[in-house]
C-alpha cells in the first residue's frame, strides 16, 4: 500500500516569505492523493503543533491545514511539536498497521520538517519516495528556494537506505 505523508501544510506558511511554487505544489499534492486513495492507499496528513503565540499554535488560524487541500474523511491527522513526526507520535504504529510498501513525503519546509521526515523514515527501514516537485520552501539567505529543493532531491537520492530512496516527480508516480 502508497501511503503519503503531507508535512505541515498549514496556514501559517503563508506567514513570512513566499514559498516557492506552493499552489502548484497543493494541485501535485492533492493530484496524488486522489491517485493513492482510488488505489486504496492512505493519506496522512502532519500537523505543526507549535509553542503560544507562533504561527502554528493549536486552534489558531495559522494551525489549521491549507483550505486548498482536498482531504477526505478516512484521511490521518498525525500532530508533532518537532521537525520529525516520529518522534513522540504514533506515526510508527499507524504505518506498520497500514502495511506500507511505499511513503510518499510532500509538503513543507524542505530543509527542515520535510528533511527530517525522510531521514527518520530511511532510518527505520521505511521505502521512501520523496515528492521532487511535492514539496516547497522559501528563499533562504543564502540560496534561492529552487536551489533549496533541487539540493535535498539531489541529497535524498543518494542517501544509503535499506530499501532505498527514489525521488520521483509527480507525474512519474501519476503514470507509474
């Protein structure tokens, strides 16, 4: 079974500067997880839960998950106060009763929590598909937000996994 991580897709992303590509990155997000559901895979959706008075504070606008995801009923909210979802959550339980063949990770911030999240995933053995176009980031000071990404793409093909990791755009995994 593809089960999809979505990383942190909230709206307070939109605070700060813009993030590279993010509708286009919502649209391959929410394209996917139609692709993964029919074929009767799991979406899983990460929530920031952030300290008072930050962006993601719990039940503040800026927590709640972008208005343009396309959710559905049977999709997974998994809450996490760090860059890494494992840690401290039942992330780990919920994959190993899905039976997962295949973690899709998308969303935000790729040199961060989205990071982190493929890392800790090759660590416990997981076969990891980072998203290639399926995740954004802003400017950082010293790169530009397109290097950002092209860097951790380039950086998570190479990691040494198990099972190892393929980044695939979204269109490679759309048409398989």
């Amino acid at each position: 079974m593809d089960v999809m991580l979505v990383v942190d897709m909230q709206v307070g992303v939109r605070k700060g500067a813009p993030k590279y590509d993010l509708l286009g990155v919502v649209g391959r997000i929410n394209a996917l997880g139609v692709f993964i559901r029919k074929r009767g895979g799991r979406v899983v959706f990460i929530q920031h839960a952030g300290r008072k008075g930050d962006d993601f504070e719990p039940g503040t606008p800026g927590w709640r998950f972008l208005p343009e995801l396309r959710r559905a009923p049977d999709d997974l909210v998994v809450a996490k106060t760090l860059n890494d979802p494992f840690h401290d959550t039942p992330l780990c339980e919920i994959l190993n009763e899905l039976g997962v063949n295949r973690l899709l990770v998308t969303g935000w911030a790729t040199d961060f929590c989205v990071d982190s999240t493929v890392r800790r995933a090759v660590t416990l053995g997981r076969p990891v598909v980072p998203v290639a176009d399926g995740h954004t980031v802003s400017d950082r000071p010293h790169l530009p937000a397109r290097a950002v990404i092209e860097h951790h793409n380039w950086i998570w093909s190479g990691l040494i996994a198990p099972h190892g990791v393929e980044v695939l755009p979204t269109h490679a995994i759309l048409t398989g």
